[in-house]
C-alpha cells in the first residue's frame, strides 16, 4: 500500500508575493522537513500549484478575490524555491480553482493501492480544505491527515475554522496547537 503527501500551493504568491502570508512563510521549513521525512519514508509526493491565466481579473474567482496572484509563467505561480519541488515531487498539479479535479481523479484512480494520505499547505481555508474534502469524497475509507503544523491560514482564526472544519469529516488532523507560528 502505498502513502502519499500533498503539499498545497507553496507558491512564491501565497507567501512572499501578491497574498503575502507571514504564518505560511513561518511554515515553509515545517514544510521543507515533512517532504524530506516522506522521501527517506518512501512516500509519494504530490504538489498541488494554483494557477490562473491573464484573465485572472474576468473570472468569478477575481470578482470575489481582486488581487491578481499564481499567473501561469510567473514568479508567483512557481513553488517556493526551497522546497525544490523540480526533484522533489513525483507529481505537480496544476488547479485553476480551490479544489483540483485533477487531484481527485489522481486519488480515484489510485484508489487500490493508496492506504493513507497527509496534506500540509496553504491556505488551510481554502485550497487545502477543498482538497482535502475532495479526496474524502473519491477515497472515503482511507486514513486522511492534515498535519496543522504545516499549514496556515488566511487568518489564524480561518485556519482553526477549517481544521474543525475537516475534523468533523473524519479527516485526521494532527499537530493542531503546534504551528510554528503559535510558538
């Protein structure tokens, strides 16, 4: 059986660009371990990567967020550099919304040989939520995780939201308390 990481949307824009965050940049070493640990382990590594087009402003999801952020070929859109995803991921997925198609088809047709799943990433209330919500549905007897410890939040208190969020959908959530930004 096989266990798999996802990793969501460590891009440039989610922590130092257009959507700057200070807790996902405070994350960014959590996170830089956790794909270490899960290489030596043997796991699968996934990357998920927000990405929209020049039209960013034109789509629903500019009309409710209007700040331009993850455009296709720009330094925002990349992975943070020190996450090295070109040699760490197995798999880089590119999603034009929240949650990923893509992804969810992934987990569906991987359903048999996949025992376990952890996510870590950001936003904790946006994408990593509909991910993980998305996985839930398409491999619903599967042990999921959220390591907390690896993700933050638009705001701490969205970040909790969430976590109770997925909580109350049987999702594992682990680390909560234990965020390098609460310390």
């Amino acid at each position: 059986m096989r266990k798999i990481l996802v990793v969501v949307d460590m891009q440039n824009d989610f922590l130092t660009g257009a959507l700057r965050n200070e807790e996902a940049i405070q994350v960014a070493p959590y996170v830089l371990d956790k794909i270490k640990a899960a290489r030596e382990a043997g796991k699968t590594i996934l990357f998920t990567r927000d990405t929209h087009d020049e039209n960013y402003m034109e789509t629903e999801e500019g009309a409710n967020l209007p700040v331009p952020h993850c455009i296709r070929g720009t330094k925002g859109w990349e992975i943070i550099d020190s996450l090295d995803a070109a040699t760490n991921a197995d798999l880089v997925i590119d999603k034009e919304t929240f949650g990923s198609k893509d992804l969810a088809a992934y987990m569906q047709e991987h359903a048999d040989e996949i025992d376990e799943v952890e996510f870590i990433g950001v936003c904790t209330d946006i994408c990593v939520i509909s991910n993980v919500l998305l996985t839930k549905a398409m491999i619903p007897n599967k042990k999921i995780y959220v390591d907390a410890a690896g993700c933050a939040g638009v705001t701490i208190e969205a970040h909790d939201t969430a976590l109770n969020a997925m909580k109350a959908c049987h999702i594992k959530v682990v680390n909560q308390g234990k965020e390098p930004w609460r310390v």
